[in-house]
C-alpha cells in the first residue's frame, strides 16, 4: 500500500508521526556539515526518530559543485561514501538527488561534459548504495532551480545509461507542472520510478490549489507504483494543514475508504 510523509526536519518527526504519516523525509546535506561533535550528537535523534526515516533529499550541499570545471572528483567520492553510511545506519531506503545549486552547470561548460560528469557520479553513487538497501532517485528540476535534467523523461535517460538497480529517477508534481511535462510520461517511464513528491499550486500544500490530482494518482495507479510519496511543499498552518493534507491525499488514492471499509 501506498506510503505518505512528510519533507520536514527530524525535529518534527513526533508531529507528523501524530498527524498519521507513516515516514519522514529528511535533508541531508545540513546533517553532514555539522562540525564533529554536533554531528555526533545529532545522529541518534535519525536513529531513535519516532516515525520512520525513509528517504533524505538536499544530498548535496551549494557549495559542492558536482559539474563543470572545479567539480573536485575525490571530494565528491568521499562525500558519497559519508552520505550513504550515514543513511544506511538510519536505515532508510530512499535517496533523493535533487541538489540543483551544486547540479547546475556553469556558464561556458559543455552540457555534453556535464553529463558525462553525472554519470560518473551516478555510478559512484551506484557503488556505494549496492549492498545497502537504499536507491538513489534522479529528481528533474524547473528550470529556474537547475539548467540540467528538467524532465522526468531526461532523469529516466540518464539513468538508463548508468542502467544500475540503485539508480532510479522520481517524479516530482510540482516540477512536471511548473516544465508543463505531460502526466502519461509517468506511464512511460513506470519502470525507472521509485519515489514521488507532491504539492499544490504555489508548492503549497496537497488539497489547497488546483493541481490535477486525479489525472496524476490515475496515472500512477496505472503505471502499478506502490512506493513513497512524499509532501514537499511551504506550509503556513502546520496543525491544520498536516492532517487536511494527509485526508486529502488518502482521498486522492482511495485509501479512506479504504479504511472505513476495515
């Protein structure tokens, strides 16, 4: 069955635990830039954390260029191999590669180039995740967010080309509607999809804009997804807008009835 969380950092795992998601989504590259002992003490709180962490984003830091020309290939590497035994000690499964600031290839820089740099990197990351349980997901960006990989079908291309079980590609609501990407690409693509973030118009919460909900959880349904899907929007009433957004989604999936039905 379908499972909802929340992007939101770990010191609100309690309240969306009791607003009834069933994981969190955590970023990533704020944990890891904590000095020693800071990170020391802040890793117990991912490992004790009352509701699942079941997948990371931010995974790398703005200032870590991963393309173009002052892309540091071992800084990289040893960043990876920190990241991943980090998430893989919390036991999560799910790891989300949007980074758009450290992706965005610089002026003057090739994009033929940077994708070859990519597909380095996502082998690296391939290397470091086979064993774990955690998959790497492609997430397409807008375009005003990064200048590379702005489509779910540019995510899947990559991924083909590295074609390890590790690397997979995610499908986020709020891009597809702001590149105007059709939804059936979901349906083409339904064996490289792994994970999915959702929001709503302004990437405000589920339930509260106008996006075409129907027409994308048919199109999932359609395409056998059963994985993640994650809320990655601004929220202005979190109380309120947890739980209306959590009903909203079940609605969407026909899990309330679902429910009421057991």
């Amino acid at each position: 069955m379908t499972a909802f969380g929340w992007c939101m950092g770990i010191e609100q795992a309690s309240e969306i635990k009791e607003h009834g998601f069933d994981y969190i989504e955590c970023p990533l590259a704020p944990l890891l830039q904590l000095e020693p002992d800071a990170f020391k003490k802040a890793l117990p709180l991912y490992w004790n954390s009352p509701i699942p962490v079941r997948a990371w984003n931010i995974l790398f830091p703005g200032g870590l260029p991963l393309v173009g020309p002052a892309a540091d290939e071992q800084r990289i590497r040893d960043y990876l191999a920190r990241a991943v035994d980090t998430m893989a000690s919390v036991g999560s499964t799910i790891v989300v590669f949007g980074s758009g600031k450290a992706r965005t290839v610089p002026e003057g820089w090739e994009k033929s180039r940077a994708e070859e740099q990519l597909l380095n990197l996502l082998g690296w990351a391939a290397d470091e995740c086979k064993g774990t349980g955690l998959t790497l997901v492609i997430e397409p960006l807008n375009r005003k967010e990064s200048n590379i990989i702005n489509s779910v079908a540019e995510g899947v291309a990559l991924a083909r080309l590295v074609n390890r079980d590790p690397i997979r590609v995610l499908a986020d609501f709020y891009h597809m509607d702001e590149e105007q990407e059709p939804l059936d690409t979901i349906g083409e693509h339904k064996d490289w999809l792994a994970h999915i973030h959702v929001a709503d118009t302004g990437r405000r919460s589920p339930g509260t804009g106008s996006y075409p909900y129907e027409a994308f959880v048919k199109q999932l349904k359609q395409a056998g997804y059963s994985g993640g899907v994650s809320v990655e929007c601004s929220v202005a009433e979190r109380t309120l807008e947890l739980p209306a957004s959590l009903s909203f989604l079940r609605r969407q999936w026909g899990l309330e009835k679902e429910a009421e039905a057991g």
